[in-house]
C-alpha cells in the first residue's frame, strides 16, 4: 500500500455541453488525455430540472442540457492547472461550452454536489412509485446505454430518468410509475429490466455497478451470466454453506 500526502489543491470543472449525449462521449476523451480526475459525473437537465422543482433550487448554470462534473486534485496549482488545461481541450471536439471552474470547498461547489446527490431523491418525490436498474459497462458503451433508455421511454410509455459516474461506466436508471396502475407498473417494469440486462450483456458489461444484486434481480441473474457459471458459484456456496442457511436466496436461486 502507498500513502500519497494529502493534496493542497483540489478543484471541481462543471461542463456544459449541447446535450447529454455530447457530454458523455468526451469522458474517455478526457481520461486519454492523460488526466487522472477524482471524480467523473454525468447528468442531464431533465434529472436537474426535477431538483429544481422539488427542492425549489435554481442550478448555477444556465447553458447546456449535459454536463459532466469533473474533480481535480493535485499538489502544486501549476500541475493542477495543467491537467485541467488537457481535459478541458479534450472537451473541445464535443461542443463544450466554458467550464465553470469552482475551489473544490466553495459554496457554488457545494450546491452544484448538493444537487447531484439530491438526483434519487427528486425523481423519488416526481412519481409514487420507482424501481432502478444499476447496471455497468465500459465508459464508452454509455451513450448506447441511454439510446435504448431513450427508446424504451417511448416504446413503453414511461418517464426513465437517469444519471451516473461517468468515469467507470455505472449507471443508475430510475422506472416511474407515475399515473399507471400497480398491475402496469410491474408488468412494464420487468420487460424495461429484461432489456436494460440484455443491453448492459450485448455491451460487455454487468448487472449491477455498486448496488448488489440480492433478492430484486436474482431472477435475472443465470440468464445473464449463464447456467455454467452460476452451477459452479452454487457448488462454491455450498462448500462454505452446506445447509444455506447464511443469507438463503440471495444472489441467485440455489435450485
């Protein structure tokens, strides 16, 4: 293990960009630059327009429909402003507009993570009822991801809001009952979950980026990772767990 001494400069980059979609393919961009951020977020103005209402909040930036968030740290400000220098011109090619450049402990800062951490809660408050899909896949398969969403949202008839870090390609992805019924919800619910698991496998990716797997998609779970490999992690779960009595049906089914 190596310890690196804390860093004396420390800046957060919010860029606009024309749309979400802009601003997600410059992220492995940025990341080819050289630059090594400490933290890559993405989201959209729709996701920030429903913090906007439900915390009755103004978002600091006016310009642009995507933005990503980017985190900055360094022991010098020359080498800080150097690697903000690379990522920025990275950005170019992608219609981004000025970085709003903020001291990582500044009140503008604050509000701009007050915001993005807030996100799950808006979307909670805009609809009655709200599942999630957390799936994960390479940085660049992120903007296929949200073409499907975008085309499930009008294949279904259901409002999918959605955000993620950017930097490692988890996602999270909200389904909204809104005015539909329960028997609805839930029956259009598992084909939006089926077919965000067939896109995240189709894109080398996984079932879930942070979030666990546990009793909600369990069902989903030999299908996506195939009948082989689960029968070998069930014979591995019975070797510590002979009597599957320790967290019994987690994960996946044991018959």
């Amino acid at each position: 293990m190596r310890l690196y001494p804390r860093p004396k400069q420390s800046i957060n980059a919010i860029i606009p960009f024309p749309n979400l979609d802009k601003a997600i393919k410059s992220v492995p961009a940025i990341l080819a630059s050289g630059v090594v951020p400490t933290t890559v977020e993405f989201m959209g103005r729709k996701v920030i327009s429903l913090w906007e209402k439900y915390y009755d909040e103004k978002f600091p930036i006016a310009n642009g429909d995507g933005f990503i968030i980017l985190g900055l740290d360094s022991l010098t400000k020359e080498e800080l402003d150097a690697e903000l220098k690379l990522a920025l011109a990275a950005t170019k090619k992608f219609k981004a507009a000025d970085a709003v450049i903020l001291d990582a402990n500044s009140e503008e800062a604050k509000k701009i993570w007050t915001c993005r951490e807030a996100l799950l809660l808006a979307i909670q408050k805009s609809t009655p009822k709200m599942d999630e899909v957390d799936i994960c896949v390479p940085i660049n398969h992120i903007p296929d991801v949200l073409h499907r969403v975008d085309e499930l949202e009008q294949e279904v008839g259901m409002r999918i809001p959605n955000f993620g870090h950017a930097g490692d390609g988890n996602l999270h992805i909200y389904l909204c009952s809104d005015a539909m019924s329960d028997e609805e919800f839930e029956q259009k619910s598992h084909y939006v979950i089926t077919e965000l698991y067939k896109t995240a496998k189709a894109l080398d990716g996984n079932m879930s980026g942070e979030h666990g797997i546990g009793y909600a998609c369990k069902d989903w779970f030999e299908d996506f990772y195939g009948h082989d490999y689960t029968e070998l992690l069930r014979k591995i779960k019975h070797v510590f767990d002979p009597n599957y009595v320790l967290n019994p049906d987690k994960i996946f089914p044991m018959e």
